[in-house]
C-alpha cells in the first residue's frame, strides 16, 4: 500500500490588519505575528516576493523565527513571469533565485509562478519557461508549481509538458480563472479562493470535509473523481505525494481558521 505524503493547509502571508484580534490575540507584537502563525499552522505562501526582491538577511530571519517542519511556499517574482516571451525572463529569473531565497534551508517548499489572466498557452513559449526552472539551488533541491490563469492551459499538450518537467499545476478553487485538476507533479499545490468572511471557517464544514477528502487522496496517490481534467484519461503513477493546500484571496479574514479547520480533518492539527 502506497504511504500517505504530508498534508500542509496554510494561508498567503502573514501581515494583516484584519488577523489582529481574529486570528491573532489583542497583546501579540506585530513583530511577532509570524512566529505565533507558525505555530498554529503548518505553512505560509509568501507574497511579498513577487512585488519585490528581499534580503539574504530577511530569509534567515524568516527561517529561525518558525519552528521545526514549517514550510514556506514563495511566490515568483512577476518580472520573471509578465513578459510576452517568457524566456527572456532568464536573467530576472537568476536575480529572484540569488537573492538569498535559499536562506529559507529546510523551511523552503514550492514556488509558485503564477501568471497573468491574458497570457494564453504557447507550448514552445511556455516549454522554454519550464525550462529555465532548476531542480536544485545551493544544494537545495527545488520544487516549480504554476499557476496559469487562461482558459488556453485546459489542454492535453499542456499537462503533458508540465508533467515532463515535473512541475505542478496549482488546482484554483477560482470564480472566474480556469480549473485543472491533472496531477504532473511529486507534490500537489491547490489555491482555494472562494470563502466567505461571513462563514467563521472562509468554507463550510461540508466544503472543507470535501476538500479533506481530496487532499487525502492526494497524498496516497489517487486522485479525486470529483474535479475538472484537461486530460482525463492520462494515468497518474500512484505515488505518494505532499499536499500544499493555501485559502487565499476571498474570505480572507477567516483563512487562518479555513486553514486549522483542514488541519484537523487531516489529521495534522498543531
């Protein structure tokens, strides 16, 4: 029997206003709020990369304040990924990848390239992108997930290229942007975007039991009979897989509770 992976729920960032007083006590110091998030979740996916570079010095700081098996998701940087020929991106993409992010040790997880809504799948572009990625870094073993946005993406030849280089295609629970679901990856990395603020855990218990059930099936190597395919009929190698599940964007203000609630259907609450 195929050994389950790790599940990881965790929500994008950790500086927010509303979060005090919600999801943070009244007394916490500011400077003190990722460590208190780390300890009541199992990974953030940090944001602020993709607007801007951060120091060597910033990463480390990040790395001793969490504790032992947290995990960071980093968002690539958009000067990497808004282009109109994404290889040309090279030279931004050596800048990103030198800029200390490796500090991160142990506590790195993906990265996740998300791209624009208007930019459409051109296999030889999008083929030359995944290219550039590298599997490792500072003797660092690196892990790619992507994030596309257009409704091009939804094809076979897309998962077959994705899947070639081993990279992720992050499933969004999304209002508007595309669903896909195919597996192409050792690990899986899903973006729910749909809570509410007005439901105490950003998704209904039924919801999040749903999404229990997916992320457990991800882990062992299956996959869910419940979610769309650009290519249904592609085998997936059953293998255990780690699961990166972040509640982000909508219902922002109850996402950290989203994200305790996934973790004790899991099995994985801190």
């Amino acid at each position: 029997m195929t050994e389950s992976g790790m599940i990881r729920a965790g929500i994008g960032g950790w500086t927010f206003a509303p979060w005090r007083g919600t999801f943070y006590p009244d007394d916490l110091r500011q400077k003190d709020e990722l460590n208190y998030a780390s300890r009541q979740l199992e990974t953030i996916e940090i944001n602020g990369t993709y607007y801007g570079s951060q120091k060597p010095a910033t990463f480390a700081k990040w790395a001793a304040d969490v504790p032992d098996g947290f995990v960071f998701s980093v968002k690539g940087n958009r000067f990497v990924t808004n282009r109109k020929v994404l290889s040309e991106g090279a030279e931004s993409l050596e800048r990103f990848l030198g800029s200390g992010v490796t500090e991160l040790g142990d506590h790195l997880g993906p990265f996740l390239w998300q791209f624009a809504p208007t930019k459409k799948f051109d296999p030889d572009d999008f083929g030359a992108f995944l290219e550039m990625l590298p599997s490792s870094r500072d003797g660092i073993a690196l892990k790619h997930a992507v994030e596309v946005r257009h409704e091009s993406f939804g094809t076979p030849e897309f998962i077959a290229l994705a899947a070639r280089h081993g990279i992720a295609i992050v499933y969004a629970d999304h209002h508007k942007y595309p669903e896909i679901a195919d597996v192409t990856a050792p690990f899986v990395y899903a973006r729910l975007q749909k809570g509410q603020d007005d439901i105490p855990t950003a998704y209904t218990a039924q919801d999040l039991d749903q999404w229990a059930r997916r992320a457990s099936l991800w882990a062992q190597g299956l996959v869910p009979d419940d979610l769309p395919y650009a290519d249904a009929n592609r085998p997936v190698e059953q293998q255990s897989r780690d699961v990166y599940v972040y509640f982000i964007h909508e219902g922002k203000v109850r996402a950290p509770q989203a994200a305790m609630a996934m973790q004790e259907r899991c099995g994985t609450a801190l």
